[in-house]
C-alpha cells in the first residue's frame, strides 16, 4: 500500500503506487473528467471566444459541489456563474488531466507544479466520491462502524485512502 506522498529532493514529491492503486487513481479521476467536460456552449461567437458559458445552477449534487454558488442572492450568483465556469471548468480539466497522465505504478515524482494539480484533482475527486456516498464529519466512526460486508465498505475506505493522500501531499508540500 503506498505510503503517501513524501518530498523530493530539488523540489516536488514523489510517492510509491501499487498497480492496483496507480489504476484506482486514474479511474477515480477519469470519472472526474467526464464530469467537468465543457458545459453549456453559447451559440454566439463572441460570447464562445470570451468564455461566457451557462448562468444556471448545476442540477447534479456533485457538479453543484464541484462549481458552488458565489452568492446566495439567485441573480447575483447566475451573472458570477456564467463569467466563471468555463474557465473553472478548464481548469479542473487540466488538474485531472495531469492526475491521469501523471499517476502511475511505482515510483511517481511530480514536479511541484504537477503536485499542485494533484492536489487539486484529488480534492474534486474526494468531492465527488463523498458527495455521492453523502459523507459526514462522522466518516471514521461510520467506517469503524460499518462492516467489511457492507456494500458502502469498499468506496468509504476508498474515500478515506484519499483523504491520506490528500493529507500527504499536503504535508510533502508545506
């Protein structure tokens, strides 16, 4: 089992996957990449040449997880929405993207640039899975809790392996 992501000498870090884990990963975070594809396309050229995209709120929990709301006022938050969520959208784009071509069996040393888009993927993917088994503050006693029988088992332990490489990687950085 990895051990997490460690620091690299000259800067980065680098980590130790087992096939198995290089394979979750890169699943995990092509799931992610098919969500964030390109959202609404504007039939205007201007507006597509400027990155004008959608007003309306994800109607998906986890896209709604993934692209919050800036404002609680309706009208304020939609105006935010479609200047911003096309370039957000690239932007997690790109992070997955180099999670994928990135994570690999054994070793695996990453630039600190490509660290940081590890980081970041890894957030967007712990979002998704915990949005989607509906995770709590209480996600280690449900885990202790919970037996190894139980169809929700394999995808909390999943979530909670990520949340330690998350926590890793952050440490290996700071």
């Amino acid at each position: 089992m990895s051990s997490g992501f460690k620091p690299r000498k000259g800067g980065g870090v680098i980590a130790h996957f087992e096939p198995a884990e290089a394979s979750i990963l890169r699943s995990l975070v092509t799931m992610v990449l098919g969500m964030v594809e390109p959202g609404h396309v504007s039939d205007d050229p201007l507006e597509r040449a400027l990155g004008i995209g959608s007003s309306e709120a994800p109607s998906d929990p986890v896209l709604a997880r993934l692209f919050p709301s800036a404002y609680s006022d309706e009208e304020q938050a939609a105006e935010f929405r479609r200047y911003t969520e096309t370039s957000l959208r690239e932007a997690k784009r790109a992070d997955a993207q180099t999670m994928l071509d990135t994570a690999q069996a054994g070793r695996t040393e990453l630039t600190p640039e490509q660290a940081q888009a590890w980081m970041r993927a890894l957030n967007d993917v712990r979002l998704t899975l915990g949005t989607r088994l509906e995770v709590t503050e209480e996600i280690h006693d449900e885990i202790a809790g919970m037996s190894e029988d139980d169809p929700r088992y394999p995808a909390f332990v999943m979530y909670d392996w990520l949340t330690y490489l998350q926590d890793t990687l952050v440490r290996a950085l700071w």
